[in-house]
C-alpha cells in the first residue's frame, strides 16, 4: 500500500529564503507516514486508547533535493519499505511537485506498551500483513554516531515547554528539529541550502527538563547532539549543507 496525499505549501511553513526548506519537510514527513498508519487504522490516534500502545518514531532520514514554492501542489507519499517488519518499521516519504522530486526520506519506528514500557511485535495490534509496499527507497542507510560530545562546542541552552510537548506528555520529536537548526544563525543558514538531515531519538524530554545543544564540524556535514542535565544524550543528528551555487559548505 502506497499513501498519498496532496497538500498546497503554506507561507507559515518556510525558511528564511521565504522557501519551504529543511523545517517545513519534516512537517511533511511526519504528516504522512503518520496519516498512512491512521489510513490502516492503526495509528497513535486510536492505539493508546484501544491496545495501551503506541508508536515510538526512533529515527528519521531527509535527502532534500530542493526547496519548494507555492506555484502548486505537493505530493505526499508513504509506504513500509520491509516486508513484514517484526519489530522495527522502515517507513518511506517522497515528496514531489509537478512531477519532480523535491525531498525523500525514511522513518524508523517500533511499537511500546506504555505500561510495562516494552516493545511490541506487530501482532499485539493485529497489524495488517498484506499491506507492506515492499520497495526499497533509494537512501543511505541510517548512521552510527558517538554516543558522545567529547570535542563538541555547546551553543545554547533550551527548557522544555507545554507548547513543546504532544499526546504523550513528552517532547514532540518534530520540536527537536529548529533546536537543531538554532544551533547555526542566520548569517551561517545563508546562502545555503540543507541537503541531508538525520536525527536519532535516544531519550524521552518532559516539560521542564533543560536539554544543552552541542555541535562540531565534521569532514563533510555537522555532528549535533541534545544532552540533559544529568549529562543523558538524548537526541542526536547530522546536518549536511551545500553552498547555493552547488559548492560545499
């Protein structure tokens, strides 16, 4: 089963190039693959309620091609790219406008009983087992990073706020996204375009808790880390940039 949907571009959704840039994608991103669950019937929107489960998104991956405009319409569109997933779900994500495509990426994601706080197979929801694509996005697989922050510069501080927190009483993942990208100002966003974005979700953040925002400059792209107070990591990602006139950044 391939999810699609279309949806016009909103102005409330770009950059600072007036663009729908790295941001606004994510936006997108969690959008579908989420809607593609609640299409199945087996979304967060029900699952609390009716098994004590819910997803838990791990990790996301975005190749940005480029930004988009409000000339038309997008398409959206999402699908499991392994067969029959046990525990761990890779779920695709396209976007395209006019026929091209803007931005791609992947979503890893398992399922948690929140009471006993464990993982859950598919099978604890009944989850459908003729639905899954099984089609492989062309996108690197995930990365491995340090689990430290030993050589890394800290840039900011940020308290976590209600406006910060979702369904769940915890950090919305997709609230983790501008701390990352407040951890380069605006004198260093231009000019550039973000081609790759990959985030990993280690921890749970609640309203209150101080998260320090680190970064160091790699061969190729920016290692970037959330630490809480006591010194837990608990998200971590890497930004990759490219000068607008196609150098590296």
């Amino acid at each position: 089963m391939i999810y699609e949907k279309e949806y016009f571009p909103q102005f409330r959704e770009s950059d600072h190039t007036g663009l729908i840039g790295a941001n606004g994608y994510f936006e997108y991103f969690q959008d579908a693959v989420t809607a593609y669950m609640h299409a199945l019937g087996k979304g967060n929107d029900t699952l609390p309620e009716t098994y004590g489960i819910c997803w838990v998104f791990t990790k996301y991956r975005l190749h940005i091609e480029r930004r988009a405009d409000y000339d038309s319409p997008l398409k959206l569109a999402s699908w499991v790219e392994n067969p029959r997933p046990s525990v761990r779900f890779h779920q695709a994500f396209t976007v395209s406008q006019s026929g091209d495509l803007l931005a791609k990426g992947r979503m890893e994601s398992c399922l948690c009983d929140l009471k006993a706080g464990k993982i859950c197979t598919p099978e604890a929801i009944s989850y459908p087992t003729d639905t899954d694509e099984r089609t492989p996005l062309d996108l690197p697989a995930f990365q491995r990073f340090p689990r430290t922050i030993d050589g890394m510069e800290r840039c900011y501080t940020h308290t976590v706020r209600y406006t910060d927190l979702d369904k769940s009483g915890h950090m919305n993942n997709q609230k983790y996204i501008p701390l990352f990208l407040n951890a380069f100002d605006l004198d260093f966003h231009a000019g550039k375009q973000i081609t790759d974005f990959e985030i990993h979700y280690l921890r749970q953040c609640f309203e209150k808790e101080r998260i320090s925002i680190w970064r160091a400059r790699r061969e190729e792209d920016f290692l970037l880390a959330g630490v809480k107070e006591d010194g837990t990591l608990a998200v971590q990602a890497s930004i990759t940039f490219r000068e607008e006139d196609g150098g590296h950044a």
